[in-house]
C-alpha cells in the first residue's frame, strides 16, 4: 500500500506541472491530459486525487503559497537574527511577493488564476479571501510592531497603511509582469512604499 509521503509527493508532482502549464498558457487552455503528459502521470491517477481543475487550481494554489510562506519565514528568522529593523525585513518579505524569478512568476500567475476563477466560483472565493486576510494580517502586525519599537509614527492607523502597501505591491507585480523584471528599479519602488509608512525616527528600509 504507498505510504502517505508517496501521496503527497505525486499531489505535488500533479501540481508543479499544472502551475507550470497555467502559467504558460492560462487556466482555459490546461486540461487534465495536459497536465498528465507534463507530470509524466496518467489522468487517471490525477482524477484519483482531484475532482476537477477547480479542485486542482486549489490544491496547485496551496502548494504555491506554502513555498512562498516558508521563503517568508526565512526572510524573517535571517531579520530578527540580523537585528534589522522591521521596516528593512517588511520589505525583504514583500519582495517575495514579486515575479522577479522563474519560481514567483509561476507562483504570481497561479495567484491570479485562482483570482480569476475565484470570480465565479464561491470555494475558490473563500481561498482567495483567506489568503487577502492573512497576508493583510501579517502586514498589519508589522505595522504595528513599527509602532511599538519607533519604527512608525503613534497613531498611524496600521489597516488602511498595511492596504496601501499592499496595493503597491499588486500594481508592482503586474507591472513587472507586463515590463519584465528588469524594466525598473522594483524593489525601490516598494521600499519608497514602506518608507512612507515607516517613518518614525528608528524606520529605515536601507540598513
């Protein structure tokens, strides 16, 4: 009987080569067929373990974001262990969030995939709306823990400054997206985002 590590290995195997094909060529055009041939897999085996693409974009969507969480947590242990200021680790963490390498642009079109079909489809919906609330809940209490160490102004309302920072970084990733990674300087666009939220008299995104 495959042990439940087999299992997991081959969700995950059916999903690497589904994020590959939607970020190639689009939700619409990706069928289980194609992603069987990419994975080197029957279709049968993929509908054992999905019922449909919906079903698949999900999981695909998961797996994403755990990569990208466990790239986060990195950037954060590396920040504290360093002593940077968490304005500077905000920023380093944000980043993650940018297609700026083969990995996060695959990771970026399987976001907005799920965005997509979110639209008319409620499960995908709540996916989608879990994933606004903790990423806007991380920021928030980064926010918040400027303000506790002087990093931000008292009084800064740290909801609508984590929103704005967070709308920076959508706009910077479909531009990066559209204008290629090299187009321009990304990463002091969103600093200059941070920045201006972080401007108490210890914030400081360069050290």
């Amino acid at each position: 009987m495959p042990r439940v590590a087999d299992h997991d290995q081959r969700r995950a195997q059916v999903a690497r080569a589904f994020q590959r094909l939607l970020a190639a060529e689009g939700f619409a055009a990706v069928s289980f067929s194609r992603v069987a041939a990419e994975a080197g897999v029957s279709v049968g085996l993929i509908q054992h373990y999905f019922t449909g693409k919906d079903a698949l974009l999900r999981f695909a969507y998961e797996d994403a974001a755990d990569r990208l969480g466990e790239r986060v947590r990195v950037r954060v242990r590396d920040g504290a262990a360093a002593g940077l200021p968490v304005a500077r680790v905000l920023l380093d963490t944000l980043v993650e969030l940018l297609p700026l390498d083969a990995e996060r642009d695959v990771e970026y079109r399987v976001r907005q995939g799920l965005q997509a079909q979110a639209l008319h489809h409620p499960e995908l919906a709540e996916v989608a709306r879990k994933a606004g609330r903790d990423i806007l809940g991380y920021v928030t209490a980064v926010v918040e823990d400027g303000v506790a160490r002087g990093e931000v102004e008292a009084g800064v309302d740290a909801v609508p400054a984590a929103r704005m920072i967070l709308a920076t970084v959508q706009g910077l990733a479909d531009q990066v997206v559209l204008s290629g990674a090299g187009s321009f300087p990304v990463r002091d666009v969103l600093g200059r985002a941070v920045a201006a939220v972080f401007t108490g008299r210890r914030g400081s995104v360069d050290r």
